[in-house]
C-alpha cells in the first residue's frame, strides 16, 4: 500500500523492479545495483537500455492502476528512486511504529506493535518472486516482522496478559517450528497459566523436533526455563 492506494506489483523482473525500489523508498538506487539485483549474472546484451525499457514498462503499470502514478518512479542522475512520501508507504509505517520506546512505555508499545502488524496481510511480496529477493530482501523484512512479533508478546507477557496469548503462540510455534523464543514465550504463558504439564510437552515437543530434524539441542534459554518449570519456580522471560 502507498497511502490508500494499493498498488497491483506487475508480473515477472517488472514486478522485481519495482519491489527493489519499493523497499528503499525515498532513497536513490544506483544503476549499477538494481541491474545486479535484477539480473545477476544473466546479464542482457544492453544492460542499460534493458532496465530503461522495464522502467518505462513499470511506470506505465502503475499509471493504469492511478493516472499519473508511474512518476513516482523517477530517473535521477546515476540511479532511480521510488520518490513518495515515506510515512505513505506501509513498509516504512510499519518501521516507525515498530521502534523501541523507553521501558515505562510498555502498553503504548505494545499498541504500536500490534498496529505495525496489522499492516502486514499474507507474505510479503508474495507476488514477486526473484533471485536477488529471495536471497536477501525478502529474508530481511521477514525478519523485521518475526522480531517485532516476538517483541509484541514479550510485552504482552510482561503486562500479564499471559492466558490470552497462548493461543496465539500456538499458532506461531506450529508457522515458525524452529523459532525458538515463540517456544519460550509459548511455555511460560503455559506455566503462569497454571498448565504447568501443557508447559513440559511443549518442551518436549520442540527438543524432539530439533533434535530429529535439525540434530541440534534447544537453546540453553529454553534448557533453563524446563528446569525451573520442573522445579516448579517462578519463571520470568529476560
């Protein structure tokens, strides 16, 4: 989304262009970059005038979406940039919301969060598929959004909103199998729910798994909170 506008991404490298520019909105790409992200080592026979013909292409895209929308994407000296207003882009709204605020805030962060991901519908840029997006834009926001997720019910959990999220968690362990702080959030919410045996099997559900299909040991964080779950302590998740 740029505004209330909902862009539709053209199809193919047109579709990679765009998001290479999209994701660095306001900021200008060299020519030099965006062609070895969109070709790689497949280079056309006129590199230049090749991405020159997609520029046009995408701008014409974006035109039969909203007359006059192709501009945003401009030719400056050296490079292109996808020049919007940055707080109109969902990306960078989602980015500023995201931010840390000071411990005593944790309530408004908390609402900052989920409204950062309330932004976010499906995956991201799942139209688009290519080399350069799959091997580091794509993996890159999507890490963005696991930790603000991970940071959103951390708070939850520190305002003792722990029953509520159990659910929640479940399904983020059952998305994200070998996420291993959503396990940890997963078995404290459990045990401060008073379901201290759910708690255990969660355990033994994400060591088994590791172990079987990734051949490594849980982290020692998740060691530590089995060992005080069965020791029936008070938990708490740095």
């Amino acid at each position: 989304m740029v505004g209330q506008q909902k862009l539709k991404v053209p199809a193919g490298k047109n579709g990679v262009l765009l998001a290479i520019l999209l994701v660095r909105v306001g900021e200008l790409v060299s020519t030099e970059e965006v062609i070895d992200r969109l070709w790689g080592d497949d280079l056309p026979q006129r590199p230049k005038s090749a991405l020159q013909t997609r520029i046009t292409r995408v701008r014409h895209a974006l035109d039969r979406g909203r007359p006059g929308l192709g501009q945003v994407v401009r030719s400056e000296s050296g490079g292109y940039e996808f020049a919007v207003d940055p707080s109109q882009v969902d990306l960078i709204r989602f980015r500023q919301l995201a931010q840390r605020l000071p411990a005593r805030c944790a309530v408004e962060e908390s609402e900052r969060l989920r409204q950062a991901l309330d932004l976010v519908h499906g995956r991201i840029l799942a139209d688009v598929r290519g080399p350069a997006l799959e091997a580091d834009i794509i993996p890159g926001l999507e890490e963005e959004l696991l930790l603000a997720r991970e940071r959103r019910c951390e708070l939850e959990i520190s305002l003792g909103r722990h029953r509520e999220l159990v659910s929640e968690l479940r399904g983020l362990v059952g998305r994200y199998t070998f996420r291993e702080r959503f396990w940890l959030q997963l078995m404290t919410c459990l045990y401060r729910s008073d379901r201290q045996t759910e708690a255990l099997e969660a355990y033994c559900e994400i060591d088994r798994r590791l172990r079987q299909e990734v051949g490594v040991d849980p982290c020692e964080e998740l060691r530590t909170l089995h060992a005080r779950i069965l020791r029936n302590t008070a938990v708490q998740v740095a």
